[in-house]
C-alpha cells in the first residue's frame, strides 16, 4: 500500500520482532493504521515511526510499556519533563545499588581468587578487621537442614529489606560442640552485611587476634581441619577465647563439585601468659 509499511518491514526498519509489534497493537499501546480486512495484515504509516521511535527509547530508558501507555494518552513538554525527572530518581538508585553489588562481587572473587592461590591447608594468624554480620539462631538439632532453613531466612531478611549483603554466608559453631566432636552443629547461620542500627539481629565480629585455617573439600570432613588448628593453637600458646566462625570462601554458588569447596575457620585467641 503507498506510503505505509506492512508489520514486516516495519519491524526490520526498528530491529525489532513483529510479535512485538502484535504485542503492542494487543495492549493498545501502538496500534496500526490499517488493518486489512479479509487479509489481516496490519499496516502502518510514515506518521507513526516517529510515535514508535519515542516508545522504543522510553522503553530503552527503563520505562514499562504500562507507563509509557499512560503517559503517550497525552504528553507535553511539561510532563514529560515531570516523567523524565522521576526516572532519573529511578536509575541514579539503580546505579547506587549496581555499584555496591559490584563491589562486593568484586570482594567475593577477590577471597576466591586468594583462598586458590595460597591452596594451603596451613594454619595462619591474623589481626581481622571488624565484620558485621546478619545472623539467624539455628534450631536445633544443629543438623544441615537447620542450618540450611537459617541461612535461608537471613537470605530472606535481606532481600526483603533491601539489606546490603557480600553474596558471603557463613556459620557459627560453639566451642564445646567442637570439642565434643560435633564439628557441623553450628548454632547461628550468617550473611556479611554492613551496620545498620535499626536491624536489632546484626552484630559486629570485633577487630582481634585471630587463628584460621582454610578447609578444602567436603564439608563434612571439616573435622580435621579443626583438629590440625586447635592443635596449631596448643602448639603456639595461643588460647581459643570464642565460638568458631566459619565464612564460606567457595561454595555452592561458585561451584557444583563439592571437592572445589574452601571453608574459612577462624577463633579469636589470645597469647597465653607464663607461669
């Protein structure tokens, strides 16, 4: 037909699908000019590229077609200026969020990166840092099921808050489980997070002397990384004066094979004084 473009060409003219284009004629949202009727076979003209060019790039812009639709029922230049205005308030959050979530990504492939480099079993010491820490009692009988619902309902928390997380879980295991031999009933589940005051179950892993090890493999076998830094600590007169903290390094998240894990276990301890 002169001088308009079939569902087809339009579609190759914008790059786009013509099931798009059905889409957008089936919601209201650009419908075409002509319609055939014993063909079906819908027709648009020149006036209207213009119209889809402005939906294609509010759409670009991170609008949804729901407010596209409304807002092309009737706009001006002073509301669109309005419209666009609160988008920006839109994607300057998102570029907020975005940047966190690169760095603590960033953070996470770093701790891998450097857990795969040393590869050793070793025991070391540390002066840490302060770590804050979202955390969940875990019920007992302290099992991985336990565990896994506890580390779930941090997850949760956090999403629905909108809590800043480090994609980093965690556990924390009593000492007297630990020297019972009851290594994987850990008793607090926990996401590395950042202070938040108004978030009564975050609590600060103070600045202090610490012991660690890193666990390769199956976390069921974590026993013996406990023996070896118990026994590291004996051997260098160092006193276990906490619960163990275990940060997980790599885990399901970055890995299927169970043998690729890396646990972190760390004590904080203290030298022990002569006589």
């Amino acid at each position: 037909m002169k001088n308009m473009f079939s569902a087809g060409e339009l579609a190759k003219f914008q790059n786009i699908s013509k099931q798009t284009l059905l889409y957008y004629d089936k919601i209201g949202l650009f419908k075409p000019s002509y319609t055939d009727p014993e063909t079906g076979y819908r027709y648009y003209s020149a006036e209207q590229l213009d119209y889809l060019d402005t939906i294609l790039i509010m759409k670009k812009i991170g609008f949804s077609l729901n407010d596209i639709k409304k807002h092309m029922q009737d706009f001006t230049t002073k509301n669109s200026i309005v419209f666009f205005r609160r988008q920006l308030s839109v994607i300057e959050k998102k570029i907020q969020e975005l940047s966190l979530i690169q760095n603590r990504l960033a953070h996470r492939c770093e701790q891998v990166e450097q857990a795969y480099s040393q590869k050793t079993a070793e025991p070391i010491i540390e002066r840490t840092e302060g770590t804050y820490i979202l955390y969940s009692d875990v019920a007992k009988p302290y099992s991985m099921k336990e565990i896994s619902i506890a580390t779930k309902q941090c997850y949760a928390q956090a999403l629905s808050n909108d809590l800043p997380v480090f994609f980093q879980c965690g556990v924390s295991v009593p000492l007297e489980h630990i020297r019972a031999g009851r290594y994987t009933q850990a008793k607090m589940a926990f996401l590395t997070t950042e202070n938040i005051p108004d978030v009564s179950n975050i609590i600060m892993l103070p600045k202090g002397l610490t012991a660690a090890i890193y666990h390769f493999g199956n976390y069921y076998d974590i026993g013996r990384s406990y023996l070896k830094l118990i026994q590291y600590c004996r051997e260098q007169h160092l006193k276990i004066q906490s619960d163990s903290y275990e940060f997980c390094i790599n885990d399901y998240i970055t890995s299927r094979y169970e043998e690729e894990f890396i646990t972190k276990i760390m004590f904080y301890v203290e030298e022990e004084k002569n006589g």
